[in-house]
C-alpha cells in the first residue's frame, strides 16, 4: 500500500513539473473522445508518432492532424 501511495505522489509531482506533458495527454484524451476511432491502438500510434525519434523526418514535428488526416470543419 504504501508503494502504491510513494509512486502516485512521484507521479504527481512529474505531471505537475511537465506541464507540456499534461497538456499532451489532454489533446490525446480529446482526440480519441472526438473521433472515437474504431482501432484506438492505430490511432494513438499515428497520434504520437511526430513524436518519436524513429518516425520522425526531419527535426521539425509536424502537427498530428497531418499525421491521422484530421478533418477540417
């Protein structure tokens, strides 16, 4: 129990120190409640693939709705 409580506070405190992080979850949690895509693994992976080192062309990320084909409206 007590580890359980230690690593939710480190957690915490690691969300409270990246606010870049917290704002990238929540773009994330947005997307997958606005589209709510049928294959949610494939999704997430074209949504933080800009992301990774592996995926990425050139040092300039590019924006994710170029990434999963978002619609304009």
């Amino acid at each position: 129990f007590f580890l359980k409580e230690h690593l939710k506070n480190d957690y915490d405190q690691y969300m409270n120190d990246h606010p870049d992080l917290r704002a990238l979850i929540a773009d994330y949690t947005q997307s997958i409640l606005s589209f709510k895509p049928d294959d949610t693994i494939s999704f997430s992976a074209k949504f933080f693939a800009p992301y990774s080192a592996k995926t990425r062309s050139n040092k300039h990320l590019p924006t994710y709705r170029n990434q999963i084909n978002i619609p304009k409206h």
